[in-house]
C-alpha cells in the first residue's frame, strides 16, 4: 500500500523517538527514515510534510521559524557564557540548542559576538583568509616550522619543517605548492609583520588582480601589526600539547648528552630528520569537521569565496619570484650531502626508528669526521652566504585593504567586497541556505575527531612568557 495511503503511527507511540533524533540534529528526512523502526510499517505511515506539521506542534522549530535576533539570545548568550566561557561558535550553537532550546544560525551567534564580546576576530566563510605564521621554537635544534590555515572552517593548508622559515621564496613554495593542489587561492592572505612574507603578498596580489582588475592598486594582504595572528598560533599550541612532547623528548635526548650542538656548522648541517618522523596525521591534524566545512560548505550553511586559478598565471609568479636553484631549497648542501649518502651507504644503510636514530647520527658524525673530504667541504659551508639574508621588496603604489574594527571591539580582516565584508547579497544567500535542513548527523564522522573550535588555546608565539589564551 502506497505510504500516503497508511494512516499515520500513533502520536505517543514516535513523539519520543522525534524528539531524540531531533536532538541528535537530525534532518527531517533522516528522522522520518528512523522513525520507521519504531512502528508498524505494514499499517502506518509517516509523510514528511505531516511528519513537520508534527515537530511544528511539538515546538521543534528549525532556525528560521523560531527567528531569533542577538537580542532575543542575549540573556541565553549571558547565562551559558557564566557556564562556559571559553567555547567558540560552534560550540556555543550546540549549548543553546540543547540546553535552551533555541534553533540558531552559526552566523547569528557570530554577529551576536561581535555586539557584545570585545576582540574576536570574524572570518565571512570558507576561503575568505588564509592565515600564515613561523614558529621558532625549534630552531635550537635546527628546525623551523610554518604553517598555513583557514581560519573560518580551521582546515590546516600545510605544516612544514626545513632548516629555515625566514626566507621569502621558500615560504611562497608553500603557498604556491598549495593552491596548485587546490585549484584556487582565498580573497587575502595574512600574516604577522615580516619581509619573510613578502613573497606571498605579492605573489598573492597579483593573481588576485590578474582574475579581478578592480583590486589593481589594492595589496591583498593583511598585516596583523595590532592584532594577533590568532589561528595558527592557535595551531601551534595543538601541535606543541598533541605531538611536541614524545618529539622534543627524542631531540632534547641528543642535546643534553652533548650529542647534537646547532652552532657546530657540520652537526647543524647534517640533517636530524635523516627518515620522515611525522606524526600521527589522526592525532595532530585535523580532521572530520574542519576538512568538510573546507571542502563542502554550502552544506554547513556557509559560503565558500574560493577564487579559481589556473596553472600558467601561477606558473608565472613561480617565475617571478621563485629561483628553484636556490640554496634554500637543498636540505644539505649538495657536497656533504654526497658525502653523507656515501657515509651511510658504507654503515649498510640502516633503517632509521625512533629508537635507533641517534645511534645512526652518532655513526654518520663520526664517519664523516674522519674522511678526507671534510675540511675543504666544512670551509665552503662556513664561507656560504646566509639563504635567508636576501631582501624581497613589496609591490609598490598598493595600499591596504580597508579595515574597520579598533582594539576594543570584535574586527573583520578578510577580503570580502575589498575588506568591507558581506553585503545584503551575501546576507540573502545565507538567509537561504539557513532555511535549508541543518547538516545531519549522517554527513559528521563517526570516528572521534579533534574539534578545534570552543578549546581554550595557550598562545604560542616566539615569547616564552606568554600567557594569553584564546578563544575561537
């Protein structure tokens, strides 16, 4: 018998099963397909237009229906902020829908943030910044790490380690190599103050201005000279709680027995990450959310404002600014690195553990010490001039974009409609994809993930004394 035909279940009979699925944030139409387990599917029916008419009577109201306002949250924001001070959006769209009822919009607890709580830093949606920052703390081992993120959905662009993250062409290869993969560039980029970023903003701008001439004149570039550089370092603190500790453990072992010195020139140029030691990609990177508001946005009620590029206008800033020959680019010098290979090669080539890999440098140090070869490579590598010690100069007559925000109050820094945010358009569209059914429980993953948003974060810059915390 045809569904619409069946009577439909008796109402106390899948009343407590609607309001469960509906608090696991199911769709209508998920929760219509489970409520099938619960009755008589050869006698009764359920249609979805009489399944909504039933939530509706239940007060189960979806985002636009019950129209909240920042005002109408404000004592809800005020009391859950006593409770939970530190979570983020995200986290604060769960607590008032669970512990107040309330059905509302990530943006709407955004715009009620930037009302009412001082210094929070506002992303209009997915590819709108991308945030770039160094991170210096392991340069006493001869290791420098940067990193690239996507402020918005917390999507990690790129994590690196080289021996430098000073120079300006080796971080543009970051960026560059990223949105190769990725097909398109964000509206602007970000970073702390630096000539190290050069490269970016630049090579950023003029692709930029290449699909959109009316930025010509504009950089598309955000100094962060008053505000922190927020989300990477936020990114730095999950790496330095989730993976640094076992890591440092295992670096500090050889500096503390007088193994490894950085400012020995042939113990800093021989290579402590002899095998790729990466971490845990489940336990340090982050996954499940972050990668499916990046990848899929629409679907989380989010506009995506990637910018699509093609190959040959990358492959001409590549050429602009990227010497491919450049010393930077080589892990060891090409001279001790011949003669490490033969080195190793004469130790039978071991395989490289945790456990073993300082056994494996020791023997290397030593082997290398005693051969021929050594001092005349040793004096090349101390008269060699310092990679990271050539200037890039900035795009001239480009002036920044327009900023609107001051120390006291929450402040917009992406590139939307040249830096003054979302219009009454953009507005619209989210107004509709609000109206839409809220992602289900189905699109989330069902393993655990690291959820970034609402942690309270530790700072972590170059000054060890600092204390701030963060909140996202």
């Amino acid at each position: 018998m045809p569904n619409q035909n069946k009577p439909t279940s008796p109402l106390e009979e899948i009343t407590p099963h609607i309001l469960r699925y509906w608090k696991a944030r199911q769709t209508d139409k998920k929760i219509v397909e489970n409520l099938r387990n619960h009755y008589d599917t050869s006698h009764y029916g359920l249609r979805i237009m009489k399944f909504k008419e039933i939530r509706n009577e239940m007060g189960l109201l979806h985002t636009r229906k019950q129209n909240h306002s920042i005002e109408s949250i404000h004592e809800a924001m005020v009391e859950l902020r006593q409770a939970y001070p530190n979570a983020g959006a995200r986290e604060m769209v769960i607590l008032l829908f669970h512990e107040k009822e309330m059905n509302v919009s990530r943006n709407l607890v955004i715009s009620y943030c930037a009302a009412y709580e001082a210094d929070l830093f506002l992303a209009a949606g997915v590819n709108d910044i991308l945030a770039i920052d160094q991170h210096d703390k392991w340069l006493r081992f001869g290791l420098a790490l940067h990193t690239g993120v996507e402020p918005f959905s917390s999507h990690i662009m790129w994590i690196r380690v080289w021996h430098s993250n000073c120079n300006p062409q080796l971080i543009l290869t970051y960026y560059l190599d990223t949105i190769e993969k990725q097909g398109h560039i964000p509206m602007v980029t970000q970073s702390d103050p630096g000539t190290e970023n050069y490269g970016i903003a630049n090579a950023h701008t003029m692709l930029h201005q290449m699909y959109d001439p009316a930025l010509q004149g504009t950089l598309q570039h955000r100094w962060m000279r008053t505000k922190k550089n927020v989300k990477p370092e936020i990114t730095w603190s999950q790496l330095w709680c989730r993976f640094t500790p076992g890591f440092e453990t295992l670096l500090d072992e050889g500096v503390e027995n007088g193994w490894y010195d950085s400012d020995n020139t042939l113990q800093h140029d021989l290579p402590l990450g002899l095998h790729s030691m990466r971490p845990d990609r489940n336990k340090v990177l982050p996954h499940g959310v972050p990668n499916l508001i990046y990848e899929s946005a629409e679907d989380f009620g989010a506009l995506d404002f990637k910018v699509t590029v093609k190959q040959d206008a990358i492959d001409h800033v590549h050429n602009i600014y990227v010497k491919p020959d450049h010393p930077v680019f080589y892990l060891v010098p090409k001279p001790l690195n011949d003669l490490i290979q033969d080195c190793y090669d004469d130790l039978g080539r071991p395989p490289v553990t945790h456990q073993s890999v300082w056994t494996i440098y020791l023997d290397l140090y030593h082997s290398i010490q005693h051969s021929a070869q050594i001092p005349v490579i040793v004096d090349s590598l101390t008269d060699a001039t310092n990679s990271d010690e050539e200037p890039l100069l900035l795009l001239e007559s480009q002036k920044d974009l327009f900023f609107h925000g001051d120390t006291d109050s929450a402040y917009y820094m992406g590139g939307i409609h040249s830096g003054h945010g979302l219009n009454a358009s953009d507005h619209r569209r989210l107004d509709e994809l609000a109206e839409l059914d809220e992602p289900g429980a189905d699109l989330l993953p069902t393993a655990p993930i690291i959820e970034e948003e609402g942690l309270v974060i530790t700072g972590f810059s170059d000054e060890e004394d600092n204390d701030e915390t963060y909140v996202w």
